[in-house]
C-alpha cells in the first residue's frame, strides 16, 4: 500500500497515519517528524528549516525533495509506504510522481482529511506531544490537573514550537493557498478519497479504511479481467 494523507494542520494526519501504518504494516513518514528531529539534531537541514516552520511557512521545495528521495529508497518503503505532511505544493507532488515512476512503484490513493480551520485551530492549541513516541493526545483527555506523561509510553508531553495561535492560523492559510491545488492534482489522476476527519478517530479510520478496501478489490478485478483476456 503506497498512500500520502493530505488535510489542513489539525486535521488528524499524525494519528491515522500511525493506525494505518500499523493495520498495513507500512512506515509512516511524517516530514514534519523528519524535520522536527534535524533540528533536534543541530543538523545544517534542521537549521535551515526551523526558519521556516516558525513562522508557519513551508520549507523550500528542493529540500523536501531531497529529504523525500533518501527516504523513499530505504529498504522499509520497498513494499509500501506512508506520507503524511508531503506532497504539500504541486512541485512536490510532481516531484513525488516522477520519483516512484522511477522507481517502478504507483501511489494506491492520496487520502484528504477534511476539518473546518475552526476545528483544526481548536485542536492544534489544545494538542501536547509525546517527547519519545510521537503520540498525539488533547490535553482536555487527559486527567485534570496534571503532571502529564504520555498514555501509551508514559514519555514526557510537551507542545510543539509551532503550535500556538498565530503560527496555526498561518499554516491553515499556507495549506489553502499552496496545497489544496495537491487535491485537485490527485482527483485529475483519480486518486484522491475525501474522508470526514470531523468524527471521532475511530469513525474516520473506518471510514479510510473502507475506502482503501474498495479501491484495493477494484484494482484486484481489474487485474482479473486483464487476466483472463490476456
Ligand atoms: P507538520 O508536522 O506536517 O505539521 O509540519 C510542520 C512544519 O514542517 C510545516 O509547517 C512546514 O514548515 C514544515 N514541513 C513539513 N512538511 C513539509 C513539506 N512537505 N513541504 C514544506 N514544508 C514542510
């Protein structure tokens, strides 16, 4: 299964991805993720990008590229894989097109996530992330009062660099203008599902889910009547 999960900061991408990852056995790639660590790094690429992502805007497209290419050809992609954060401008998208041909793999779908900004803004604010595993939980689920360690590892929560009000709010804005065209390029090669990411993560997942399963058999009786014919 090779997807890439499109939808608005706060739309829920980090939690299916790591459902879906684990349901299909594939490595999820959050660039974001990537990113975050070469700056904790003190990596030149982390300090290039920090720049950008605190003031809510998208890193430079041939960085990305780069950083998409190494990853993609890593052992662990070569049965499928996982985007989530990228493509995030059509350069991008196309780029990741030309890569996989190259590599003589396709996409199997791009999933967009849809929230209103309002939604997503809400949850951005009101979002901790875990230190060591990534977990992403809403303070409000967690027992009053505090100190916090994560649900699933017991790993220190922390709040994002970029998660406050005003770099939410830019981001939003960055992904309308710059991303939502990426859509609009996936619905062209019929690839794209909408999913309702409005409903509670158990709801959304199934709903991808039944999405990809349906997908999956029409590929499957396409390959049968080719089959048969040929
Ligand atoms: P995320 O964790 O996906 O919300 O990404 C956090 C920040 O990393 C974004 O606001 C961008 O500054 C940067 N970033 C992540 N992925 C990309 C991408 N594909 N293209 C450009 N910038 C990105």
């Amino acid at each position: 299964m090779r997807l890439v999960l499109l939808g608005i900061p706060g739309a829920g991408k980090g939690t299916q991805a790591s459902l879906l990852a684990e349901k299909y056995g594939i490595p999820a790639i959050s660039t974001g993720a990537i990113l975050r660590e070469a700056i904790r790094d003190g990596l030149p690429v982390g300090e290039r990008a920090s720049r950008y992502m605190n003031r809510g805007q998208l890193v430079p497209d041939e960085v990305m590229a780069e950083i998409v290419r190494t990853r993609l050809q890593a052992s662990d992609c070569r049965d499928g894989f996982l985007l989530d954060g990228f493509p995030r401008t059509l350069p991008q998208a196309r780029m990741l097109t030309r890569l996989l041909e190259g590599l003589g793999q396709r996409l199997d779908a791009a999933v967009d996530i849809r929230v209103s900004p309002e939604v997503a803004v809400e949850r951005i604010v009101g979002r901790l992330v875990c230190q060591q595993c990534g977990l992403s939980v809403q303070q409000r689920d967690l027992p009053a009062g505090g100190p916090y360690a994560c649900p699933r590892c017991g790993g220190e929560l922390g709040r994002r660099a970029d998660d406050n009000i005003a770099t939410a709010r830019e981001r939003i804005a960055v992904y309308l203008v710059q991303t939502r065209p990426v859509a609009s390029y996936y619905a062209r090669l019929m690839l794209l599902e909408e999913v309702d990411g409005e409903l509670e993560i158990p709801a959304t997942f199934a709903q991808i889910v039944e999405r990809l399963e349906r997908r999956r058999m029409a590929a499957a009786s396409r390959q049968d009547r080719a089959g048969a014919r040929g």
